[in-house]
C-alpha cells in the first residue's frame, strides 16, 4: 500500500495554487455566460455555478485507496478541482453540456452520465472531465477539472447524501440507504413534473425579469429628473408611478418607462 509514500508531497500551496487559479477562471466563464444570455433576453439553461478545490487531505485520502503515487497524483486524479452547474430542468443538462463541447477554451477528456445511468445510491448527475489551459507565473500549464452539471433537486439529495455518507464513514445503514434511493427517485419525479409545467415557470420568470428591470429603469429616471424638473412636476410623476405599479399591469409600466425616458431625453439626463 503506498498510502504513506503520499505524505511525501509537502509543498501543497505550489501543487494547487494552479487548480485554484483554473476553478476561479471557469466560475468566471460560466458565470458570464449565463449573464450574457439574461442580458440578451435568451433563455440561459445555467441556473447557478459554484466552484470547489479539494483539500490536501481528501486528494491523499484518495490517492491511497486508489494506490496512486505522488508524481501521479496530478493526472490521475480528476477532480483536484472543479465546478457544479446547477439548472432547473433536467432537459437544460444536455443544453450545459452542449456548451462544454462547443468550447475552444478547454477540451473534454471523458464524460459520466449519471443521470440516465443512475448510480446504485440513487445518485444523478452528469460529469466531464476536461483539460484546461492555464497562464501560470511559472509558464503554460494544463490541469484536470471536473464540470458537475446537475439539477437543483438533484443537488439537494447528493448534498445531504454527502453529510450521511461522511457521518457514517461510508458505510450508511441499509435501512437509511433504501430511504435515500425512495428519496432520489422523489426528487428525480419532482424535476419531471416540474419540466411538464416548464413553460409557465419560464414565462413567469420572464415577466418578473422584464418588470424588475422596467422598475429599475422608471427609478433611475425619476432620480435623475428630480434635479432638473419642477417639484411639482415630480410629486406628480411620483404619485403616477405608485397608481401604475400597485395595478401590477406590465403594459402600463412599458409605457411610464417610455414616457419617462422621453422626458429624460428632452433634459438630458
């Protein structure tokens, strides 16, 4: 067993300070691109990213059991770092995946699909392994990343099974493991009901955007102008954009916003 020949590696901040830099860069990447569709008005399958790096202990954990030695450790053992894409649905999964392979910037090495080849555990998600390029101090260096990409439900179950399987040392009782597949297999009807009524939480989704961003807009206005108008002018202003917003009809507000913005043009503010 060369569980101890790992102990060997002592400079850990050298070993991940590149995986960290490459988790920051894809959390970056991911996170923009999700932002570019909201800011476009196209539909963005990226419900949220977040990013983890292992710690020293948990990579030597599993360089032992997997009998890697240290000057393997860093292409054997895939997930050094990573990050979790969570979506809505579980038809946005193909659609994130879609977007790993199309992109230049990094190259897929291998790909799991848990979802429709479901772990024994009751554990669904898709995996990719990728290789990423990185601009590193010391040079050019390419590192293994791990991309989850998974749904918000799917998420809640693996994160609780995570806490369970660490309390009991992997070895869950069978009584509790059977109420965690009952578990998953709720959480996975859940995703395949809520894909059914899709459109209708899309829809509402969309209006709440567009309304929080006309609202947004209808202040700034009324701040800017407050400055270069007659007080009157503006109670009056104020007092219609309360009448309008308690109403709740988004057309009214289109048409307040336009007013508004003309009358900002007209005083360039």
């Amino acid at each position: 067993m060369k569980r101890g020949v790992v102990v060997e590696i002592v400079n850990w901040k050298e070993l991940l300070y590149p995986y960290e830099q490459a988790m920051d860069e894809l959390l970056l990447k991911f996170r923009y691109l999700d932002k570019e569709c909201r800011h476009l008005g196209i539909y963005s399958p990226i419900d949220s990213v977040t990013g983890r790096l292992k710690k020293p202990a948990s990579i030597l954990e599993k360089a032992g059991k997997k009998q890697i030695p240290p000057e393997e450790i860093e292409e054997k053992i895939e997930d050094i770092t990573g990050i979790r894409i969570l979506c809505q649905f579980v038809e946005d999964i193909e659609k994130v995946v879609g977007m790993v392979r199309g992109r230049k910037d990094m190259t897929v090495v291998e790909e799991r699909d848990y979802i429709t080849k479901t772990k024994a555990s009751g554990y669904r998600s898709y995996h990719m392994i990728i290789r990423y390029p990185l601009s590193t101090a010391l040079g050019p260096k390419e590192v293994l990343a791990e991309i989850q990409i998974r749904t918000n439900a799917m998420n809640f179950w693996a994160t609780a099974e995570h806490s369970l399987r660490y309390k009991y040392s992997g070895n869950i009782p069978e009584s509790l493991q059977q109420r965690l597949i009952n578990c998953a297999e709720a959480a996975f009807h859940l995703d395949q009901e809520m894909s059914t009524i899709r459109g209708e939480i899309t829809n509402a989704q969309r209006l709440n955007e567009i309304k929080g961003n006309l609202v947004t807009n209808i202040l700034d206005n009324i701040q800017n102008l407050y400055f270069e108008t007659k007080l009157e002018q503006m109670d009056e202003i104020n007092k219609e954009f309360v009448e309008i917003w308690n109403k709740e009809d988004i057309d009214e507000l289109k048409a307040f916003n336009e007013k508004l913005n003309v009358l900002a043009e007209v005083y360039r503010v």
